[in-house]
C-alpha cells in the first residue's frame, strides 16, 4: 500500500467483505489485514483513518470477549464507511 488511493482501496475492499460475510465469519487473518491496513494508514499520514480503524479493532476483540455487542463494531463500520465515502479520491483528512 504505496499512496493513499491504494490504503482507501484495501480498506474499502476489507469492510465490503466484513459486511458481505458477516461478523460471525471473521477470524484473526481479517484483523491481521486491518491492522495492516491501520499501519499503512499511519505511514500515509491518515490520522482520522487510522483512529477509526483502532477503534473498530478494540470493538471486535470487545465483542470476541463478551464485554460488548454487535452494535458496537456495527456504529464503527458505519463511521469507517462514512469516512471512505467522504475522502475517496483526495488525501484530505476529515
């Protein structure tokens, strides 16, 4: 993940699968992927990208724990979706 375009690429690509196979489906390869991809987003200088994702990482391991619900991961893919739709194609931050 070389530019910006790349990392909003795989991170748009990450969410439609999550979304697609459902929470019930994801496993340690897909977080090791959002962590790549939170990674990438910090050597892109993607402040806000990378806050959503942490935050949508702490909510799946939350919900793997039992200390919290679907809800939860749902309102953050929300807010990561949100995200994408509003910087795709430039590398401003929101």
């Amino acid at each position: 993940m070389n530019t910006t375009e790349d990392v909003q690429n795989e991170l748009e690509s990450c969410l439609k699968g999550i979304n697609s196979a459902g929470l019930a489906s994801f496993d340690s390869h897909n977080m090791e992927k959002l962590e790549r991809i939170s990674a990438a987003t910090a050597a892109q200088g993607m402040s806000q990208g990378k806050k959503l994702i942490d935050n949508l990482i702490a909510a799946l391991n939350s919900v793997k724990e039992g200390k919290s619900t679907i809800d939860s991961v749902s309102i953050r893919l929300t807010a990561l979706d949100f995200y994408l739709q509003n910087t795709k194609g430039s590398t401003e931050e929101l």
